[in-house]
C-alpha cells in the first residue's frame, strides 16, 4: 500500500494533485514567525540553511522553525534537534505552503506555487567554478535537453526573493546564470562561519574521535565535483573510483587517513570495507565544514568546495584526471582554471602521492582568499536572520 502510495505521489496525476492542494493552502494567511529549511532536496542538514537555522534557532527562539526532509533520508537526521516535515506529506504541505520564509540550498519541484507573501530566501551552494544554469551551453544531464533545462532554471529563480552570493565574483556570475532578476543577499556563506568561529583544537578533537579518527594522524579530504554525464539512467548515477587506494595505503597508511566525501547524488556509491582504518566514507551524516576544520590537506578536482577551504589556509591539491574533457566537454570553466588554482594540479595516483608527501604550506593564496572570501568573517549567518526578522516584523 505504500509502496502504491508513494508511486501515485511521484505520477503525473499526484503531482497535479499536490499542486492544487498546496495551491488551495497557500491561500490562506502567512504564519509570520513559521521558517521552512531544506538542503540537497531534503537530503541532508546541512549547508547554509543549517547554519541560518542554528541562529536562528539560538538567537530568535520566537519563531517556529522546521525541515523538511525526504522519507528515504530520514536516518541523516537521528542527531538533529528539528522539527522534521516528512517531504510531500499532508503536514509539509500545509506548513510549507502557510510558511512566511523559505530557506532552501537547491531547487524546488516546478510544480510546487509559491504565495507572493511567501518569502523565499535561496542560499546555493557553492561559488562557481563550473558553468551554472543558463551559461551551460550542451546540457549532458539525464532526462533533459539544453533548453529544457534552462527555461526550467529560469521559471525557477523566478519565485526567488533573495538568492545569497558569497562575493562579488559570484553575484556577477548568479545574476546572469540564473536569470535571476530580484535581490542579491552579498553577505558571504554562512555555512563558512564555523571556519572561523569554530577553528580551535578541542572542537576539532571532538570532530575526529566522533568519527574514530587517529589524533595523531594527517587528515587528507577527497571532496570531488560529480560528473554530468556519470549515470546509468534519469536519478541513477555511476560512480567511478579513479584513485589507486591500495598504492596511497602502502605509501601513506602510516601517516594519514582520507576522507572520501562524495557530492549527495551519489554519496552511497561507496564500499571502503577494504581500507579499514585508512579510507572512510563521511558522505552522509557529517556536516562539510567539519571536515574541513578537521582535514589537514584538502584533495579536489573542479568542485566549489576549494573556494570555502581557502578560508582556513591550508594546503590543496587538484586532482584533475578528466580535465581536458571536463573543460571542453562538460562544463567549462568561469576563472581560468590552470592558472588560477590555488594549488599544484595532478593527473594519477602516483603524481597526488608525490604531492601529498612534498606539499608545502600555501605561501600564494592570499590574493585569492582577498578576492573570493573576504566577506567569510563568521557572520554571515546573522546577517541573513537580521533580513528575516526585518522582512517578517514588518507593519
């Protein structure tokens, strides 16, 4: 019965069914001090709304504050102290659709309206490096075409009141990908706070001996983008693993561990049973931002990651395997990447070895922090809520 349930749910017919009767609740009045958080599709807490909820949550005790969360992901949240909204639920749709503010990290389902006393608060989730929305000009993604996708990114930005950007590079880049024509929140992530409000030796202990790491090892971070065109079939996505893990256990297993944090689309993708006490998968259930305060080295390719690593200074290596295809073919780049990257670019296991072993401390990455992370100061998250409470208390 569930099973049918769920089936009738996800079906032309049961969308047009929750359309209508999100469309009828969204008509009665606004909860003034109700806040809806999302991140990753419900998936995960975490990101910039769960930063904006924790202040919230500390700092604004007067307002009513929930997340909603897929059913199928209802386990990453055994540690959360928050009102869960099971997604699609008669319960979401009646809180979502009367909530005075959304908080949300990526795209909602077009289908779903949005009340114009709504105020819809859209943090992203990341700076761009890779081309976004409407710049993307060969769309690889299942289930789609090129303009497709673009005229459903446009429809979406649409509800958007105020979409945040971590910088000035950013806003320019947002503005025209996104086709977004409403207001700009440069405030720097708040996701990034805890680099700075948090980045001290006992709450990075804690980190560790939670996830039963060795104090007295290196931490090396492998935090890869996703591929576009890595799937089997629409919403199933192939997972390749490009590093030798037996070669970098026999060379580093003595003084490092890694961490293989994978983008959410394909976080499970991963067995490490193998690599017992060196390799660990930290792809659900942890927040990012503590891997970085915990990551002596961080390990990337094209993601948006090494953007908010900068913050803490440390050294990063780019493991870029496919970049010629991943420049030329799949998204292209807005910065020039080669020369830009604030650390040495590797092709194979044996080239991030040797990287790893002769790593320097970053002694050039001022210019770039300067550029892309100078509004990064711990209070970005305050910011947001003092746009909330402004925006919800108006008379």
């Amino acid at each position: 019965m569930t099973r049918y349930l769920i089936k009738l749910r996800r079906g032309k017919i049961g969308k047009t069914l929750l359309y209508f009767l999100f469309k009828c609740i969204s008509l009665l009045p606004r909860k003034e001090k109700s806040i809806v958080f999302e991140s990753f599709h419900g998936k995960q807490f975490s990101d910039n709304p769960k930063a904006i909820y924790n202040y919230m949550k500390e700092n604004h005790p007067e307002y009513k504050l929930y997340w909603s969360v897929d059913r199928r992901s209802l386990s990453a949240f055994n540690e959360s102290d928050v009102n869960i909204l099971s997604k699609f639920s008669l319960k979401w749709i009646y809180i979502m659709g009367r909530a005075k503010v959304w908080v949300i990290n990526a795209r909602l389902p077009l289908w779903i309206p949005k009340n114009d006393k709504t105020i819809y608060i859209q943090t992203w989730h990341g700076t761009p490096l890779k081309k976004l929305g409407i710049d993307i000009e060969d769309v690889k993604m299942p289930g789609t075409s090129t303009e497709k996708y673009r005229e459903n990114f446009s429809k979406e930005s649409s509800k958007w009141d105020y979409l945040i950007s971590p910088n000035r590079y950013s806003t320019e880049i947002f503005k025209r990908a996104f086709n977004f024509q409403n207001t700009i929140l440069e405030v720097g992530y708040p996701r990034n706070d805890v680099l700075t409000n948090l980045n001290y030796k006992e709450y990075i202990n804690k980190i560790k001996s939670k996830l039963n790491i060795p104090l007295d090892k290196k931490v090396l971070l492998y935090a890869p983008t996703w591929r576009d065109n890595n799937f089997f079939e629409k919403g199933k996505y192939r997972f390749d693993m490009t590093m030798d893990l037996d070669r970098m256990k026999k060379k580093l297993g003595q003084d490092y561990v890694i961490l293989f944090r994978f983008h959410y689309l394909i976080a499970d993708k991963l067995d490490l049973s193998s690599y017992h006490e060196f390799a660990y998968n930290v792809s659900r259930n942890v927040d990012i931002s503590d891997l970085y305060l915990i990551s002596d080295i961080l390990i990337t390719d094209y993601s948006s990651v090494f953007f908010d690593f900068a913050n803490l200074r440390k050294p990063m290596i780019f493991y870029t395997y496919d970049l010629e295809e991943y420049r030329d073919e799949l998204r292209g780049f807005y910065i020039d990447f080669e020369k830009q990257a604030p650390g040495p670019l590797v092709k194979n296991t044996e080239q991030l070895i040797d990287a790893i072993i002769n790593i320097d401390e970053p002694q050039s990455n001022e210019d770039f922090y300067n550029y892309f992370c100078y509004l990064d100061d711990g209070k970005a998250s305050k910011r947001v809520a003092e746009l909330i409470v402004r925006e919800t208390t108006k008379t």
